[in-house]
C-alpha cells in the first residue's frame, strides 16, 4: 500500500469534516490575510491529522456553533499541509507558540485568545466545546 495515499485519506477527511461542520477553508496566505482582517470576531481552528484533532478538537469545533452566542466568522487552517496559509495564520497569534490543533478567537483582525494544545488533548471534546462557548459568552453576540 502506498502511505501517502493512505495518509491522504485521513487528510482528506479531516478537511471535509471541518468544512461540513461551517468552517471556511483557507489554504493559501492572501486568504489568511482576508479572512482574519474582517470586522467582528473569528474563530480560527488550526486543523492537523493527531489523534486529538480527529478525537477531540474537530467534534469540538462542530458542537460548539450550535448555541446562542457565536463568532461571526469561522475559519480553519491546516497545519502540516497547508503549511503557508497555517504560517500566515500564526503570525497573527501574538505570544502565543504554533500550536496545533488549536483554536484562536480573533477580534478585529487582533488576537483576543486561544485554547492551545495541550489544552484540547488532556479534554474531552465537551469540555472543549464548554471552553469555547464560555469564550463565545464573553467576546460574541447573539446569534
């Protein structure tokens, strides 16, 4: 069996079950740039193909829209493929590390938080989506 086919299997799951869940797909830096500089607030999830990802962070990011306060954008780069756009993504994350999976809250085109790694994978993906949505509570409007 050839591995990169394989592995692009998995890729290519975890790029549809984000973007079925709402989040728009930036693969390249002049999307990056477009979509984190819009007014209001963004949720940007830094996709990647761990087991924390696909266990945790991606059932966290399509559970947590659904309540009454939510960003106005969301967004999602792909670390380890993508790996420009994911860049591009980063430099707007002031003081914080690369860190993937992840997400960021964005407010106006400025960094406002984020739940790093080592955040999602010692959670559960619940616990994940009630850390996104008590983010959501505090920096977003009603939906």
């Amino acid at each position: 069996m050839d591995f990169n086919i394989y592995m692009q299997d998995f890729v290519n799951q975890a790029r549809t079950e984000i973007t079925e869940a709402g989040y728009e797909e930036l693969t390249t830096p002049e999307e990056v740039d477009q979509a984190l500089t819009r007014e209001g607030t963004t949720l940007v999830a830094v996709n990647s193909i761990c087991g924390c990802a696909g266990g945790v962070a991606r059932p966290a990011a399509a559970n947590a829209i659904h309540y009454d306060y939510r960003p106005d954008h969301l967004v999602t780069v792909f670390a380890g493929q993508d790996r420009e756009a994911t860049e591009q993504a980063r430099s707007y994350f002031e003081g914080f590390p690369p860190s993937s999976p992840s997400f960021a809250l964005m407010k106006d085109g400025k960094i406002v938080t984020m739940i790093e790694r080592h955040e999602v994978e010692s959670s559960t993906p619940v616990e994940v989506v009630q850390q996104l949505q008590n983010l959501f509570d505090e920096h977003c409007e009603e939906y």
